[in-house]
C-alpha cells in the first residue's frame, strides 16, 4: 500500500468524494475486509457495500487483497491502493488554477496556485515514475519558524530570496545538453492553529 497517491480522473475523484466511499476507504486503508465485515462498521447492506466496493475498484481506489471461504461463500478481501489519497487539480483541468496568469510573491491566492501546480505536476511524474518503474528524484523541506516582529519577517524573506537566487544563478545551466529542468518552489505562510476556525481578518485575502 502506497503512503499517499493522487488522484487525477475526474471519475475516480468524484467517486472518493461520496461520503459513503471516502468512510469505506478509511476503513480499507487501516486493513484488508469484506463487503460482509464492512457492513456493520458503516450500517449498510452486504449488497450496498459491495456496490461500492466495485466503483471504487473499477477507479483503483481499491484492490483484491486475497479471497477466503465463509461457509459455502467465497469472500473478497478488498485493501486501499493507498494509506491516503489526495486529488489533483487534473481532476478539474478546464478550471484548475494557472500561476503563469499573475505573478504576485505576497498574494496568498498565487501562493495557492503554485501550491496546486505542485500537486499536479509531481502527481503526473509519481505515475509515470511508477509506469516507468523508475526511482523519482524530488526533496522537500519542511519548519516552522516563529517571527519575533512584522519587520523580521520582511528581512527573512528578503534574505531568503537573496540566497535562492544566488544559488539558482550558480548551478542554472541552460545551455547544458546533458542536463534536466527542475522547479523550484519555496512558501512562506502563517502556521494553522488546529482550533482556530479561521485567521484574523487582517492576515485574509
């Protein structure tokens, strides 16, 4: 089972939306059942979760893990194809956000663009990565940083920008034959507090 996968049909994306597929997901991906032992976890009919069971197969959201017999019935054992899933903006290609439309390092909606561009493009390159049976080179680095003013803030980000320009204009090598663009994405945003329900006016777009 993967740890995180993306979704990227449009199909597939609607079918883990519905209520009753997403809590028949959570239940699969903590372990292998039947259609019969799901049953009495979501209140539903052996025949209804199996109905489900089979949209979400056909979509790859699940597989058979094994089968075994229960009286004279042979049961299918379905798993998640993944531990959690999570939907890419290819899913709504005709609307999906362009960061190449506006440039605007301090707007929060930009920042949400890129944020979705990311999910797209390393999803595609996870599944041709896995159809190509080939290891993807990514790296990511994620902290938290508490600014002590406004004004510090201002200055990390402007030192920021500095020193990943600097290295940018140090190894870019356009010209070189051999070589592979890569995309660099760096976010700066206010942390979310889990029992916030949501940021002060003043920090809102």
């Amino acid at each position: 089972m993967l740890d995180v996968t993306v979704i990227e049909d449009a199909e597939a994306a609607a079918v883990s939306l519905d209520p009753i597929r997403a809590r028949l997901l959570s239940e699969l991906a903590a372990g292998p059942a039947s259609a019969a032992m799901l049953a009495g976890k979501v209140g539903l009919p052996r025949q209804k979760v199996n109905y489900h069971l089979k949209a979400l197969e056909r979509h790859g959201l699940v597989e058979l893990a094994g089968e075994r017999r229960k009286g004279n019935v042979t049961e299918r054992l379905m798993r998640a194809t993944a531990a959690s899933y999570v939907i890419s903006p290819l899913a709504l290609a005709a609307v999906q956000p362009d960061p190449d439309r506006f440039r605007d390092q301090m707007s929060a909606r930009w920042l949400l663009a890129l944020g979705a561009r990311l999910v797209r493009d390393v999803g595609s390159l996870i599944t041709g990565a896995a159809k190509a049976r080939k290891r993807l080179a990514t790296y990511a680095l994620d902290g938290e940083v508490r600014f002590a003013s406004a004004a510090d803030r201002a200055a990390f980000i402007e030192e920021l920008t500095a020193g990943v320009s600097s290295l940018i204009r140090k190894y870019d090598a356009p010209g070189a034959e051999s070589g592979r663009d890569h995309r660099i994405v760096v976010a700066v945003h206010p942390t979310v507090k889990p029992q916030a329900a949501e940021l002060p006016s003043s920090t809102q777009e």
